[in-house]
C-alpha cells in the first residue's frame, strides 16, 4: 500500500502552492492497483466535478481531480 499526500504544506509527496489548496488537503491510497482519494480540506475536492469532502472517494487513472480553484491533478503524470 502507497499513500500520497496532498496539499500546501511543505514535505507533502504533491505540493500546491495555490492558497485555495488546505495545507493537509487530501491523500490519495493505492492497494492492490485501487485508487481512494481521501478528502481532509476546508472546501472539499473535485473528482470528475462531483465534490468530496471529509470523506473518501474511489478514482482512477485519468479522472480530473480538482484541489481549489485551478490546482488540478493529472493522476496518468504520477508513478
């Protein structure tokens, strides 16, 4: 199992500087080839334009996940 954690703080493996961005905003999980984004922000995430927050979410390669307003994520970059 792989975390990746998101948001503006420094030291986060995907770091925004956007101040829309939480600065503990999100992680996302991998296991067994299985994405779940887990939403932790003040605003909420985007994915795919349906909004998470302060709950987890399902995603996969290629889905458009939205951190605030224009810090997008393209999952396909990320090894």
């Amino acid at each position: 199992m792989k975390t990746y954690t998101i948001g503006r703080r420094t030291g986060k493996t995907i770091c925004f500087s956007n101040p829309e961005v939480s600065n503990d905003h999100a992680e996302i999980v991998e296991n067994n080839g299985s994405l779940l984004l887990i939403d932790h922000s003040t605003n909420g995430t985007l994915v795919n334009g349906n909004k998470v927050h302060n709950s987890s979410y399902p995603i996969n390669r290629g889905d458009v996940i939205l951190f605030g307003s224009g810090a997008v994520l393209n999952w396909n970059l990320i090894n």
